[in-house]
C-alpha cells in the first residue's frame, strides 16, 4: 500500500521546485543584463570583425609648396577600379575587354575574377580616360571608388628635392620620405559585410569612413629660382658633355636653401620609367673632393691664427715642389706669389706652403668648424658627413693636399653653406629648406628660423677673404668667366681629379669642375655652387662651371630685384643702331 505525501510536504515540494525556477531566471537575466548591456561594446566589436571586412583606401596627403605658395606636390583624387566577380556573367570575355583599355595581361585579371571572394581590386589609381572607357561599357559587377593620387604638376622641377610617393601612398624619396608621417593624412576604409559563411558582401553605395587630409609643408624652395638653376645647369652638362651636375642657390645671411639642382632630371610622376640613382639627391647624399675651392678655407683659417696677412709672399717653385714622396705641381709655374695671387691663380705650391706655415692640427680645428666631416643637419634622408682624415694619422703629402682639397671629401651642401659663412661675415647657419607646416585649416604648428651654430672666423678676416675672392674672378684670374655684367662677384674655382677604382689612383681624365661664390661681393645676398662631373669638353671649373655660376647668379638677382652694384658696359655702335631702331618705330607710329 503506497503512502501518500502529506499535503504540508506537497506544498514544501512545490516552493522548493519554484525557489530552483526563480534562481535558474535570476541567472539567466544577469548573464542577459551581462552580455546585453555591461559587454555589449566587446561583442559589438567582435561581431563586426566575423562579419565585417575593412578595405584601406588610400588617404589624401598633404600640398607641398614652395616659398610663394606655388604647388610643388599636390594630392588629386582618382578612381580605383574594382570587381564583384561573382556578378560577373562572362569572366573571360570581360577580362580581354578590360585588358585592352588597363594595358594589363587579360590572364592576370581573369585570375582575380576566379577568386572565391566577392570583391577583388582590379587596378587601383587608373587614369580618368580609363575609367570613362570602362564605364561606357556598361559590365554589371565592376565598379569604382575614389582614391587620391600624388601629383608633380612641374614634373622634373626640384623632383630629387620633393622626391615621390609608391602605389600605396608611402614617400618612397625626398622630402616626401623624410615627411612622410607629416604630410600622409588618415586613411579612410571601405566597409564590406560577410555572411554566416565568410563570404563577403558588397552593397551598393556603401560608404566610407571620413577622411583626414595630412598637413602642408611650405620649402624655403623658390620655383622660378630652381628652374634657372636647373636650366642653366643643364646647359653646362649639354655643352661639355659631362656626365651629371650639382647646382645649389642658398640665401648666406639666413641659410636657406633657395634651389637646388640636380641633373640628370627625372619626372616624379613616371618614376618607374628612371634608374635608381637618378632619384638620388647627390647634393646632400654625395661627396666628392673639393679641390681648389678648398683653398678659401686654408686661407681663413691662417688669417685667423694670424699666421698671414694677404701681402705675404711664397715662392711657388716654378711650378713643381716636392712634398716627401709625392711632386705637387701647379698648372702654371709662378715664381713668388702673394697670399691673394696664390687664390687669383689657384697655386697648390703656395697653398701647401700656407698650410705648413698653419700647421696641420689648426687647419684640422678650423675646417671641423666650418662644418666639414660632419652632418649639416638638414632634415633629409642619407645625408652624408664627408671624410677629414685626422692629422695624426695620414702621411705629409697628404697633409699637404689637403690644402688644394685632395684627400677629402665634402658634399656639395657642405661647402655652399661654409662659403655663406664666409659671405655672411663669418657665422656659420644651419641649413634648410623646409619654411613651415601647416594643417589643412591653415594653422601653422612648425615653423623654422634661422639658427646660428658658431662663428667660424671674425667679421674682419671674413671681409679679407671676400676681397681676395674677388680677385678670382678679375682679369687673369682663374674664375675670369664667373663676372656678370651687372654685379661683383666673388668666388673660387675648383679643377678635382676623381679616383680610378681600377688603377686605384687618381685619373687624369675623369674630373670635377666646379666654382662656388657669392653676389653681390661687398654685400652677398646670394651664394652659388655649381659643380659639373666628368666634362669631356672644357674640363676646369674655370671653364665651364664658372659660366654657368655667372649665368645663375645674374639670373637670380635679378629675379629677387637686387640692385646691380656696377656699371654695365655700353658698346658705342650698338647703342647708335639700337636707337636708329627706335626713332624708325617711332616715326611708324
């Protein structure tokens, strides 16, 4: 006979089997409120990442002008070309449509169309005559988004100066490298939804995240001035056949960079289509041996130690002196030279000869203060510090070249800036050539001024120099060609043998001409440095390079409207017929 429960456990039973329900509730509404409200921002952002895919677009970088607001790199926006393939109805008929527009191989295209995904890049940044062709073709499953482009609107202008950007954005060279964090913006995203399965979704009008365009940078770089020094320097290279060319403009009073030329050119744009080494900024990632425009440094540094005065004589050897092992010659003989001659007619015989009289460990001390063996500290990438051998470790004929600027190395930033020293009164300034940056509402939150490092020599010897300078460019002097008919100038060439690799010795064919000085003479506002390698026609720097510095600087001058400080010459007959011209212009009036 079974026992039945009593009706108080009944009741007992029943509230035990309800408390059990409440509590498996209470649970499961504090895991709800857990998941639904204190966790919900971390499961959001998990379920976007199971079922949302983010496509980089490329962002828009920022405008790089020069000094006058004239665009030197400028970002524009361009389509991107893109495939949902299973949309597609003939693949490989559309892959050989799209191939002969995009100039790419049908096969490499009709392999992305084969792809298990529903959205493939087909070709990013095509130009718009592309696009407008792809469109008119009216393929359901292809379609664009805007992306930006860098673009060089001057092409060959300052391109190893700005340098240039790859295919996703990134300054690959130059300024655009060095800058890149600067100048790159934030990249906006392209959302793309995936199903239970992974597979991607594309929806139409999809849009993208917003974009944060980078900021500006405006160079101490003037257009018009680079364009002469690019020109002019070119013209140097056409006409002796030589093999490059440096060309740089500074402003000694405050270091800036003004222009700097390097040829070969390239186009940023197309810089595919160039070999490497063409991008190369040689002025700044270069050295080469200075040669005679070394001479100016050797002459400051022994005014300084008051070691000469400008009327001290040497006798020059007739032309050959022997320096331990080694026979240094001139490239004419000179008997006795004073200080000023030994520069006006480049003697290696006397320059040596003031050198010995200085001393090794003070020329050593002074050429380190004007900055050579050392980075300049210009912002840009590769900059090189040149090579001044201690004095303690080379042998005596190496001392002695030293002195004619063999057995170094420079870049040719290096030596325009220790010459604005000389031109400026004898402060060395930093170089630059990056003015300011600014953020696309027109603030500007980084601005450069001028920075003096140290004072090389005194004001006094700094104004002896310039007068002895001036003499390199007078009649006979080796600069002769360096005057310009409207401004003093002052300067000193430089005639540099290069080293064979093969002979491992210095060649007599393979030379570095080159001249660098400053104009107005008596109150600079300009220094110039041109330097032209390998000439295979007129090889001195008087020859060649001192031309094209005339043509540069008259050029320059006159553009920045500097007062011309001489008279020009008037040829007598030409003035008679320029005038006969006018009066019979008149009278047809």
């Amino acid at each position: 006979m079974v026992k039945l429960k009593s009706r108080s456990e009944t009741i007992k039973n029943i509230r035990v089997i309800g408390l059990l329900f409440l509590v498996f509730f209470f649970i499961i509404g504090l895991r709800g409120y857990f998941l639904q409200v204190l966790s919900a921002g971390k499961l959001n952002e998990i379920i976007k990442k199971q079922t949302e895919r983010k496509i980089e677009l490329l962002p828009k970088r920022g405008t790089i002008y020069d000094r006058n607001g004239s665009e030197l790199s400028v970002s524009i926006e361009v389509e991107s070309l893109f495939a949902r393939p299973h949309l597609i109805d003939n693949k490989s008929l559309t892959a050989i449509k799209i191939s002969r527009i995009l100039g790419v191989s049908h096969k490499i295209i009709l392999k992305k169309f084969n792809k298990n995904s529903r959205f493939v890049w087909i070709k990013r940044q095509i130009a718009p005559e592309e696009a407008s062709m792809i469109k008119n073709l009216g393929i359901n499953g292809l379609g664009f988004v805007e992306e930006s482009q860098r673009f060089y609107p001057n092409k060959e202008l300052g391109a190893q100066m700005i340098g240039f950007v790859g295919k996703d954005s990134k300054g690959l060279e130059g300024i655009e490298f060095e800058y890149n964090n600067v100048l790159k913006g934030k990249s906006r995203y392209l959302a793309i939804n995936r199903d239970a399965l992974g597979r991607q979704l594309f929806i139409d009008g999809a849009k993208t995240s917003e974009e944060v365009q980078g900021n500006d940078i405006t160079l101490t770089i003037d257009k018009n001035i680079q364009y002469i020094a690019e020109k002019e320097l070119q013209a140097a290279i056409s006409v002796s056949k030589a093999k490059s060319g440096i060309a740089v403009v500074m402003e000694p009073a405050t270091g800036k960079v003004l222009a700097m030329a390097v040829a070969p050119l390239f186009n940023p744009n197309q810089f595919s289509s160039y070999e490497s080494k063409t991008w190369r900024n040689r002025a700044i990632t270069d050295v080469f041996e200075p040669g005679s425009t070394f001479k100016t440094f050797l002459i400051a540094s022994a005014l300084e130690e008051n070691i000469i005065n400008p009327k001290d004589v040497f006798f020059c050897e007739n032309g050959s002196y022997r320096v331990a092992d080694r026979v240094i010659h001139d490239t004419h003989p000179h008997g006795w030279l004073n200080a000023t001659k030994i520069l006006k007619y480049s003697s290696n015989i006397g320059a040596s000869k003031i050198a010995r009289h200085l001393g090794s460990e003070l020329f050593y001390q002074h050429i380190r203060k004007f900055g050579f063996g050392e980075e300049t500290g210009v912002t840009f990438p590769s900059e090189a510090e040149g090579f001044i051998p201690l004095p303690y470790r080379c042998p005596e004929h190496t001392r002695s070249a030293m002195a004619f600027g063999q057995g170094i190395s420079v870049s040719a930033l290096q030596l325009a800036t220790a010459y604005s020293a000389i031109a400026n009164g004898g402060l060395y300034m930093k170089p630059y050539f990056v003015e300011k940056v600014t953020q696309p509402n027109g603030m500007t939150i980084q601005k450069t001024n001028p920075q003096v490092l140290r004072r090389v020599v005194s004001e006094k010897n700094a104004r002896t120099v310039r007068n002895m300078l001036k003499s390199v460019v007078s009649k006979d002097g080796t600069g002769e060609k360096a005057q310009t008919e409207s401004y003093n100038v002052a300067g000193k060439t430089g005639t540099s043998q290069k080293i064979d690799k093969k002979l491992k010795t210095y060649s007599s064919q393979k030379l570095i001409a080159s001249f660098v000085g400053f104009a107005p003479a008596d109150d600079p506002a300009i220094t110039v440095l041109v330097i032209i390698d390998e000439p295979e026609k007129m090889m001195y720097g008087g020859e060649i390079a001192a031309p094209a510095f005339s043509r540069i600087t008259s050029q320059t001058l006159n553009y920045l409207h500097i007062t011309p400080d001489k008279q020009p010459q008037y040829n007598y007959e030409s003035w008679q017929e320029a005038n006969k011209t006018v009066k019979r212009n008149n009278v047809r009036g």
